[in-house]
C-alpha cells in the first residue's frame, strides 16, 4: 500500500505535464484552435524523418546539462539557479579557446575547448558556493545575480575582443571546422555532445549514489543538522558541489557552441537556465529523469516550430505552452510536498492513537 | 450552557497540532475562565508556546476546537483573535523600533479606513489606560530609546488598546528585573480585578506560585496536570514538570565501581561558551568523567545542556576554558576529529540531529563511517561491506525494518533510536554522550536504551547522560551532577543521593541559602 503511494506520488511530474498541456488546450480554444489536431501535428511533425528526430536530441543535450546542473546541487538541498550564467562562461570559454587555439589538431582542440568550458563555468559557479560557505550568503539570489554579471562580460567580451572580423554584429566569427563537435548522424544536427551528455548524466548518477562524495552531498541535502552532528563538513560540500553544477551549465556553453552554432551570437538561448530548472523538476532531479524529460522538451521545440507554421497559432503560442508545462510541474512540486506532509501527518497520528491504547 | 461554563472566556478542546515530524499538541483541552490567571508550565519544547500561538490564530490547529464565550471561533490570524479580545504579549517584542508609542499602538488598531485617525487622540488614550494599569509611558517617546520594561508595557498598552479581556503573556519575566517583574505582576493582578484573563506561560516555579490562580502542566505535548494554586508546591510542580514521581524511582543499576579515579577520560576545566542570544549559556563548568561510569546531569531544561554537549562534539565555538579526552585537548576540535577520536554522541533530537530520515537503514548506520574502510575505498562506497555489517547490526540490535534499505523515516520511533544507539556506541571507543536518549520513547524501548548506556559503561567507557527526566538520571547514574545557569551547583555519589536536595538544586536552590 504505501509503496503503492510512492509510486503514485513519483509519477506526479506525468500528470503535471498533461495538466499544462490541458492548459495549453484550453488557450488554444481560445485561439479558435482545435488543440487535438496541433498536438498531432506536433508529434508528427517531431518524428516525421530522421532529421526531425536527430534534432530532438541536439536540442535536449544542453538541456539536459542545465538541468542535471540544477538537479545535482538541488540534491544538496542547494538552489543553482544560476545555469544561464554558467553557461554563457562556458561559451565564452569554449569559443575563445576555438577562436585562438585552431592550429591545433582537432582530438588536442576540441578537448581544450571542453576542459575550459567545465572549468570556467565550475569557477563562477563555486563563487557562489564560496560567498555561501564563506559569509552564509543566499545561493538563491547570489546564483539569480551571478547571472547578470556574466551577461554584462559576455557582452563586453562580443562587443570588443571577440566581434567578428567585419565588426557589424555583436557575435564572434564561424570557429574554424577543426573545433566542430563530430556528428553522430551526417547530414542532422546531431553531434556527438550527446554522448557526453549521457555520460554526464552516469557521472551524476555514480557520484551520487556510489561514492562518498555522493553520500555527503545527500546527507547535506536531506538533513543538514544531522550531517553536521556527524561530522562532515557543509561548507566544503557547497563548494564542491556549486563547482560541478556549474561546470555541468558549463559544458552545455560547450556543445552549443562547438556543436550547433560554430559561433558566439550575443544573448542566444536565453531560456536554457530556467527550462533546465523545469526540467530537473519534471525529472525529479535523478538523472534519468532529467534525461527523459529534457528529450520531451526537445521534441515539443521540434514538433511545436514545425506545427506552428501550418496552423494559425503564432509560434510565441510554443512559448506559452512550455510555460504552461514549467508551471504546472513546478506547482506540482509543492503539492506533492503537501501530500507527502499530509500523509505524514495521517501517519504520525495513528501512531500515537495506538501509543494511547 | 451550565453554570459553570457561563464563566469560562475561552474553551479549547482537543486541540492536535502536527509540524513535520513531531506531534507538537496531542488532543489538548484547556479553559480559561473569567477573572483568572492561569499558568501554563513546562519544559522548552513541551508546547505551551504552540498552543498558545494557535489561541492568537498564528498557527492553525490540525484537529479540536476553540469557543470564546461559548461560541465556537475560527481563528484564523491575530487579527480574527484580537476582535474577539485575545491579546499575546511575544516573548520577543513585535514593535517598530524606530516608531513613536502612539504610532505602534496604533498600528494595525485602524481599522476602519472612513474615519480619521488623530495622533493626539489616541495619545491620550493610552495616557488614560496607562492610568488605569499603572503603565504610564510617555505615548511619544521612540520605541528603541525605551528600556526593555517600558517596550514590554508599549506591547501590553498595544493589546488593552485593542480591547484585549484575554491577555496570553509567553515569558514575560525573561527580560525583566525583579523590581519590573513586581510592577507586571501588579498590574496582572489589577487586570484580573477588572474581570479580565491573563494565561501566563513560564518555567519559573517561584513566580507561578506567586502569581497564578491555577496552574497546568504541558510536557510533551500533553495537559500533565491541573492544579489550583492553593493546592500546588513547588516540588510537586517541579515533578510533574520533569516526569515521573521522584519518589518512586527504584535506583537500578548495581554500580561496578571498579573506576579508577586517576586520570579522567574527559576533563572540562572552567568552560565558558556562549548561547543563541550571546548570553553565558555555559558558564565556567568544571566537569570529571571517569572510565566506567555513567555521569548524569541533571537539570530542567534551557540551563545550558544543549550548549555543553555541542561544544563537546566542536558545534559550536568555545570562548574559554578546556576540554580533553584522555589528555588530547578536545577545545574548538572539529567534530570529524573528536568522532575519530572515539566519542559518540546520541543527540537529543534524532530526527533533527541523529538521523537522515529519508536515507536507508544502513546508510543511517554508517553516517560517522562511511568514509573509512571497509565501507569505502578511494572515495567509492563498498555497498557490499555496507550491507554485510548493517545486516549484523541490524540483527544484534533487534532493529525491525522491512529491509536494510528503508528509509528511516517509516521505522518506529524506538527502533529510529537504536540506529542512533547502534551507530553511536559503535563510534564511541572512550566516551558516549547521550542526550534525552529517551525522549518519546515506549517503557520497552526506553529499557533497552538504559541497557545499552549500561552496557556501555561496563565496557569501561565514560558515559555523560543528560537528561531532563530526574528518574532516569537517578536510575542510571553512578554520580550525578545538578546543571543550574549553566554551572554545575554540586556532583553527587549515587550512594549519598538525597532526591529533595537534588529537586530543590535543579530550582537553583542551594542548601546553603
């Protein structure tokens, strides 16, 4: 029975998605749309070729780091909210590296692009976990801010040492094709980031779960007291983990850059921080989850751009739609925490009815 | 409506109050009647403070009922209880401190937004109530240039105001001199002449008997006891405060005595660390723990027990004075250091402090070592080991779980402590620090914790017990020593203890006075 409810109340993260898409429905009806038919022409449209297919995974790999970045540090009871910025440090990172470094033969670069990328977005990351540590600082608003501070450097950074060679656009130039990430099928978008995103998300799942830096982690996040009663240092952990939930955000600049753009637009993608908020929800922040939940958003972005320019919806209507979903998997959070709390409650009262009797 | 009741203000019956992971209020009852002073006794923690918050509407009942004046209320916010003139007086005061008196009065009192408000009107009011009471206080004076006692008044003169006739007061003698505490106390009996009620929540035995018509005990969340005054005495009060009858405790546990008495295992020499609000919460302590015994403290609760025992475990910082196990100087020691050094720790709160509810029975065991081997091995965790020793403790212990994999958090409360229990003494080479270690517990599980302290202790470890419960220390304990105001007022021989003396020293009370 209450195994039964477990099951019931982690499948939660499901029904919130239908209910944002019954919501999404209803606005449609609105619209004088019938939402059955864009549905269909989303999912049609999504796995309509191998092309469609290939791009719902080039589109979920940074999703799924930015998610697996908000995942991690939520496991330590830890709010990163902070991914946009690490990310765009990535990019920087990434694309600085690609832009100077392309003498280098490519296995040399593109591990150089990689490794700069995790480092760099591990670094502005860790500050916030550092402030925290260090002057019990809110990870919460540090890491919302922090995000600011990275858009002004990069736009200071693409404005002025990095604008493309003509000097027009607030981008940087094509990187040279010796810093491309290979691609997984030829002719898609599909590049071989998406391995390493499915083996960022093992990493996530061993450390976790297999090491004592993972015990740590979880000791922090479900019980601070009891993990400072037992001795184990939280300042080191908030470090620690800020440093590899930022580097995840990092990696993500990584194959964006590398992988998709083969450049540096100034503000591009300027949504990927929050989605991956939703996403590691929706995922209930394991790893798998946020595997599975970033390819849903990745096929609602294919499916819903395709679907959009054969009805008469407009396609910032995809916008309202992820939003839709967003909000009610994260309303659906807090309601499945009052469940938990409810039931709790039920529990701790028939215990002592029977401590009474 | 019977006679009886017609005099009864306020009425609330079964009131149950759940915060997570606790019943803070089990299926209350409690009335107030007109022209009354109640007391409301019991240790920290024991819900006064609760029930009272739930009276003011500040929290929500999660079962029972209220009735003012025989009609049953919804309190839903201090707003619905001061319009049925239900006043609390915080122990912490809810004043603008940059505010004028008349402007802190005032505020939240207007309510009605059509009609004017005038400063000097309402000046003048307070002025008149203030008369009335014996409250005067100048109504234009800034709040934070007030001394204490005066801002305890601005907070009174800010219930009456609002037509308080119950008046709910969380410690208001906490912050006061004895000279101020008479003042309140007269103007509490002024108040109670007019008719009026004041529920008067405290754990000062003096004062309550002072000052209160009828006093109930809380522990645990449950009503204790009810007593009118007449009939209570401080010791029987102080019983009924901390457990059991002190005379009925049969001294249990045959001292083996074989201490050796030469070099203490732990030796707290003039400790002084400070508390939350930056007082002397411990406050040069001199304490001697030997090999094979058990030390109990005694104490009522808030005498700086929490203070001595997280300074011990490196939580938190010691201002002065030593601390050292077996000589190794233990003073501001990180708590990763003192736990390899052989000192286990059974905290007084296990689902706060002792236990991650949501992790596994096992994981639980190795919380102090699973970063060492066999349990893990170059930062990766051996689950095998894991499983073979949590299994074996799990049996030799007689934990009941489904499997070694629950999550804690569905074990009893009694088979939660012996996690904590089996985890600690594990821990624990040299000295065992146990805390409340029976807190909540049922008979059978209580019995089995005294068993495994003895146990302990006939392994030749130090064993530190503190506890509230008095019949639990004089059980346990080979010498007992009475913590008052952070100080140790008198170690005691089992063999030469006298209960009254002990009582009367947790009240502070030395035989000296």
């Amino acid at each position: 029975m209450r195994s039964d409810r477990h099951i019931l109340l982690t499948l939660f993260p499901v029904y919130s998605v239908i209910v944002g898409l019954f919501l999404s429905g209803l606005m449609m009806l609105f619209l004088g749309q019938n939402p059955l038919i864009v549905y269909r022409d989303i999912l049609v449209f999504a796995f309509r070729d191998i092309y469609n297919i290939a791009d719902i995974f080039a589109k979920a790999v940074p999703l799924i780091f930015t998610g697996l970045a908000f995942g991690f540090a939520y496991r330590a009871s830890l709010f990163n909210i902070g991914a946009q910025g690490q990310f765009y440090m990535g990019c920087l990172a990434s694309v600085s590296c690609s832009l100077y470094l392309s003498f280098l033969p490519k296995p040399l670069l593109l591990s150089i692009c990689l490794l700069s990328s995790l480092i760099i977005g591990g670094l502005w990351g860790s500050l916030i976990g550092y402030a925290k540590a260090r002057f019990n600082a809110n990870e919460f608003l540090l890491s919302l801010m922090s995000t600011y501070v990275a858009i002004a450097i990069m736009n200071f950074l693409i404005r002025g040492p990095l604008i493309e060679a003509k000097g027009e656009y607030p981008q940087t130039d094509v990187i040279a094709q010796s810093a491309w990430i290979p691609l997984l099928i030829p002719h898609t978008r599909m590049h071989m980031g998406l391995i390493l995103a499915l083996l960022v998300a093992a990493a996530v799942y061993f450390i976790l779960w297999k090491t004592t830096l993972g015990y740590k982690i979880r000791a922090v996040g479900m019980n601070r007291n009891a993990a400072r009663f037992a001795g184990i240092d939280e300042k080191k952990i908030f470090v620690s983990v800020f440093f590899i939930s930022g580097a995840f955000a990092g990696l993500a600049g990584f194959t964006e850059v590398n992988g998709i753009q083969h450049m540096l637009v100034q503000g591009f993608n300027p949504m990927i921080g929050t989605e991956g908020i939703g996403i590691a929800i929706l995922g209930n922040t394991h790893p798998f989850g946020i595997v599975m939940s970033a390819l849903l958003f990745g096929a609602l972005k294919v499916g819903g751009a395709l679907a959009v320019q054969v009805s008469n919806i407009s396609s910032s209507f995809l916008g309202i739609m992820e939003g839709f979903v967003m909000l009610s998997v994260i309303i659906s959070y807090f309601v499945r925490q009052r469940i938990m709390s409810m039931l709790e409650k039920r529990r701790l009262q028939e215990e002592s009815k029977v401590k009474a009797l | 409506m019977s006679l009886e009741d017609r005099d009864i203000v306020v009425k609330m019956t079964g009131i149950t109050k759940y915060f997570p992971g606790v019943l803070a209020l089990d299926n209350v009852d409690l009335s107030i009647k007109k022209g009354e002073v109640l007391a409301l006794l019991g240790e920290n923690g024991a819900g006064k403070s609760t029930l009272m918050r739930i009276l003011y509407g500040m929290y929500r009942p999660d079962g029972g009922q209220i009735k003012v004046n025989g009609q049953v209320v919804n309190v839903g916010s201090p707003k619905d209880a001061m319009e049925l003139g239900i006043g609390m007086i915080h122990q912490h005061f809810t004043l603008v401190p940059v505010h004028s008196v008349v402007e802190n009065v005032a505020l939240g009192a207007i309510t009605d937004p059509k009609r004017s408000f005038s400063m000097e009107e309402t000046a003048n009011e307070i002025e008149k109530l203030g008369q009335t009471y014996g409250l005067e206080v100048d109504p234009f004076a800034i709040v934070n240039q007030l001394p204490v006692e005066m801002q305890q008044r601005v907070e009174i003169l800010k219930a009456l105001y609002r037509g308080a006739r119950v008046l709910i007061m969380d410690e208001p003698t906490a912050v006061l001199t004895p000279q101020s505490t008479e003042m309140l106390f007269n103007f509490i009996r002024d108040f109670r002449k007019a008719g009026n009620s004041v529920i008067f929540i405290s754990h000062k035995l003096n004062e309550v008997m002072e000052i209160a018509d009828r006093i109930v005990v809380l522990r645990s969340g449950r009503v204790i006891g009810e007593i009118p005054r007449e009939k209570a005495s401080e010791q029987e009060l102080a019983q009924m405060m901390v457990g059991h009858e002190l005379g009925e405790i049969k001294l249990r546990a045959e001292s083996q005595a074989v201490v050796s008495k030469a070099e203490p295992i732990l030796r707290i020499e003039n400790l002084k660390v400070k508390g939350n609000l930056g007082h002397w919460a411990v406050d040069s302590l001199d304490l001697e723990i030997f090999a094979g015994e058990i030390h109990g403290i005694a104490g009522v609760s808030g005498n700086g027990q929490d203070e001595l025992t997280e300074a011990l475990y490196g939580l938190r910082p010691v201002s002065e004075g030593s601390i050292s196990l077996k000589g190794t100087p233990l003073t501001n020691c990180k708590t990763r250091d003192i736990i390899d050094l052989g000192v286990g720790y059974i905290p007084a709160d296990r689902h706060r402090e002792g236990l991650v509810l949501d992790m596994s029975v096992e994981e639980n065991l190795v919380l102090k070592g699973f970063d060492l081997s066999p349990f893990s091995q170059k930062g990766i965790l051996q689950e095998g080991s894991i499983r073979q020793y949590a299994t074996q403790v799990i049996e030799s212990y007689a934990i009941k779980t489904p499997t070694p994999d629950t999550p804690v958090r569905y074990l009893s409360g009694g088979n939660q402590q012996k996690i904590v229990i089996a985890r600690e003494v594990a821990v624990a080479k040299y000295l065992l620090i146990a805390a409340q270690p029976t807190r909540g517990l049922d008979i059978g599980s209580t019995d089995y914790v005294h068993q495994m302290l003895l146990r302990a202790r006939n392994e030749g470890k130090g064993v530190l017990l503190i506890s509230t419960e008095l019949s639990e220390i004089l059980s346990l304990s080979d010498r007992i020593s009475v913590i008052y105001r952070g100080r140790i007022l008198k170690t005691i021989d089992r063999r030469d203890v006298n209960i009254d003396e002990i009582g009367l020293l947790m009240m502070g009370v030395t035989s000296e006075q």
